[in-house]
C-alpha cells in the first residue's frame, strides 16, 4: 500500500486489508455534493459499501487519505480495478449541497500537489485521460464507464477548472514550472494556544501517573508540577520549623549548643538540596 505524506491518514477497514490490489494508472476527481471535511466523509464512508481514496475538505490542508493507492476504492464504477491489475486513485472533494461551486484555492492546491504526488510516486502520466481506460487525468463525469448510473459530478464549474487550472497547475508543477506556494506567517489565534495546551494524546504520561492513563496534556503537566513543587515546598517549611524546635530543645539541655550556628549549619545543607532539586527539575 501506498500512503501519500501530506495527507491524514484515516485507514478504513477491513476494505483496505480485504480489497484486492491495483496497479494505479488514473487519478479521477469527484464532488461529494456535500460542504463536508475530510474526516466527515471518512465517517460516511465507514457506512456505505463506497469509499474514495482520498477526501479533501474547504480548509487549508484537510485532506485524507481512507486507503492506500495501491488498493483497489469503489468509487469509479469500472475504473477502480480492471482485468489487467489496473485501476485509478479516486479524490472526493468538498463542494456545495447541488455541486456548483468551483474548488476554492486551498482544494486547488490540494488537487495539484497529489496530483504530481500521484505522477512521481506510480507514474501516472501528465496527460488527460483519451479513453477510459487510458492512464492519466480525469473526472467522473469524463467516460460512462466510470459510473453505473450516470452522473455530472464534479459539475461545469470543476470540470472547467480541472481542465483550465487543475491540470495544467499539476504539469507546470511536476515539470518544475511552478514551485509550491511559500506558506504565510500567520500569528498564533488565543484558539491556537488553548489547543496547543489542552490538547490530549500527543505527551505521553508521567512515570507516576496513574495506570492507563497514557496520555497528558500539556495544561495538565504544568498542574502536576506546580502541586508537587508546592508539596515540596510545604515539606521543607515543616522540616525547617522541626529541625528548629529540635536544635532549641538540644540547646536546652546542653549551654554549649550554639543555636543559630547549628541552625546556620543545618540551612547551608538544606540550600544545597534545593538547589540540586531546582537543577533536576
């Protein structure tokens, strides 16, 4: 199985350990007909006996990938695995409830980096598809052999891009043309830090931590820190004043006991413990 890199990875199964394999010549694009993201689609999929290889969402960068593309995917009628071993790399996109829309930039972008991913990784040609069985570029709507039923997905606004901007963008791309867009330095939102803090399962846990509870966020290690710290703190005031009313009640009992000397003392070693605790920490 292939995995493209830019692509989240939400594997369907069993579909993608029980399907046979293809030797993928064709990349097909689609509109699902529907303004999901890619994770929506993968929960749709996960329902039907369908599924595409890849799902690209209105957002920057949300595109996923439901299978590898060495897999045969049931969304191209008789284009996903041919007699010979061959079959196409099928992309749903996102699109409006009656398919009108045209991509957006970032579902462009999207489109022409897998495309070229495509291109290099199994060699699908740079060339729109002549025939149906033709390796190359294409969408649904291009030969009835790709439909069971018939359809006009992705819509005249797609297919106008596909062939105008689409396509063109992924040869310019693949043949050093063009380069990547250079990403933007876009300040961090108050929604970005709080999800950077709050964020599960990316910290594993603590050796201390509790069994089966693997993961911690950070908002959740600077707590712990900051309550063993202060237990430690509190430990250490407490160790102080009994040190103290020890050395007084040594004194007491013996007139050649220098109080605040042993005091000093005993201050002077206990700075070094915390100074070596505040180094460990």
């Amino acid at each position: 199985m292939a995995w493209y890199p830019l692509a989240k990875k939400l594997e369907l199964q069993p579909e993608s350990d029980q399907q046979p394999a293809i030797r993928p010549t064709q990349l097909i694009v689609h509109s699902v007909v529907a303004p999901w993201t890619a994770q929506r689609l993968y929960e749709y999929w996960k329902s039907t006996a369908l599924e595409s290889h890849f799902g690209i969402g209105y957002g920057a960068g949300d595109i996923a990938q439901y299978i590898g593309t060495e897999t045969r995917a049931d969304a191209n009628a008789g284009a996903n695995r041919r007699s010979d071993g061959t079959g196409a790399i099928s992309v749903e996109t996102a699109s409006n409830s009656t398919a009108t829309d045209p991509w957006n930039a970032s579902q462009v972008e999207e489109l022409i980096q897998l495309g070229v991913w495509a291109h290099q990784r199994h060699g699908v040609p740079l060339r729109i598809c002549r025939t149906h069985s033709d390796p190359g570029f294409g969408y649904h709507s291009m030969f009835p052999q790709w439909s069971t039923s018939g359809t006009a997905c992705p819509g005249k606004a797609r297919i106008k891009q596909f062939r105008e901007v689409v396509f063109p963008g992924i040869v310019a791309r693949a043949t050093g043309k063009t380069t990547p867009p250079k990403e933007a330095n876009v300040p961090l939102s108050t929604d970005d830090v709080k999800k950077i803090w709050t964020t599960d399962g990316i910290l594993k846990s603590p050796s201390t931590a509790a069994k089966g509870n693997d993961h911690w966020t950070a908002e959740s290690y600077i707590k712990d820190i900051h309550l063993r710290i202060r237990q430690a703190q509190a430990e250490l005031s407490a160790t102080h004043a009994t040190v103290r009313t020890l050395a007084e009640a040594l004194a007491a009992r013996d007139d050649a006991v220098d109080v605040d000397h042993l005091m000093e003392r005993i201050e002077t070693r206990l700075e070094g413990i915390r100074m070596s605790f505040e180094v460990e920490s």
